[in-house]
C-alpha cells in the first residue's frame, strides 16, 4: 500500500478532503495531520468531512490515546472544527476508541462507516450554526 496521500475540495457547506495509503506510526499521523491542518487554514472552512475510508492506520490503543494529546499541542486549530470522518468499517473499533478519546478532550469529531450519514451529520451541524 502507497504512502499516505490527501486531496481536498471546497464544496458548498463544507472542505471535503480525501486521504489514502497507509499510517504505521505515531510520528506519520503527526505528520499527516499537520499537513491536513494546514489545508483547513487555508480553506477558512470549520466544517471538513474528511474520506479515509482508503487509508489504513495500524497503531496501539496508547497511540490512539498520545494522537489526541499531540493534537491539543500541536494542532489547536482541530478544536474550532467540527470534522465527520468515513473511516474503513474494518477500523471500527480501533476509531471508535479515538473518537470517544477526542470527544471527551473537547474535539467536534464524529466517526461513520457510511459516507451518507457522515455528510447528513456534518451538514446537520453547519445548519446549526
């Protein structure tokens, strides 16, 4: 599998951004997130429906915990976002763990296994506000 990859684009309520590949380690999510954060400065946008349904992320559930301290100092921008995230089904668990973690530090992150729900959730939150 290729190394991990992102592409995005403006659409009407929301940044849509595509990531594929692979992520092994702690320091390839950072950095994979640093780059993903800058695309949401430049976008202006608070809402992101983020693809990763073709990315595979193989880490420990103590990384899975340091992912979202790394986030609170080295990406504080994520707190002001409201992200719905279409992650592989076969990731489930392994996400799901995430989110609660991420949600309970503050985040606006929900996870879906379905990209329907995920942008009906995300656009039920941008009418909101």
């Amino acid at each position: 599998m290729k190394e991990f990859e992102l592409n995005f684009e403006n659409r009407t309520h929301y940044l849509f951004v595509k990531g594929t590949g692979i992520r092994k380690t702690l320091h390839s999510i950072l950095e994979s997130t640093q780059e993903l954060t800058q695309i949401m400065e430049s976008s202006k946008s608070k809402f992101i429906l983020l693809d990763y349904a073709d990315l595979t992320t193989i880490i420990s559930n103590s990384d899975i915990f340091n992912i979202t301290r790394l986030y609170e100092t080295k990406a504080p921008l994520l707190y002001q976002l409201c992200i719905s995230i279409i992650i592989n089904p076969d990731e489930i668990h392994m996400e799901k763990f995430w989110e609660e973690i991420c949600r309970k530090r503050g985040f606006n992150f929900k996870i879906f296994s379905d990209a329907q729900e995920a942008e009906k959730w995300l656009l039920e939150q941008s009418a909101k506000s």
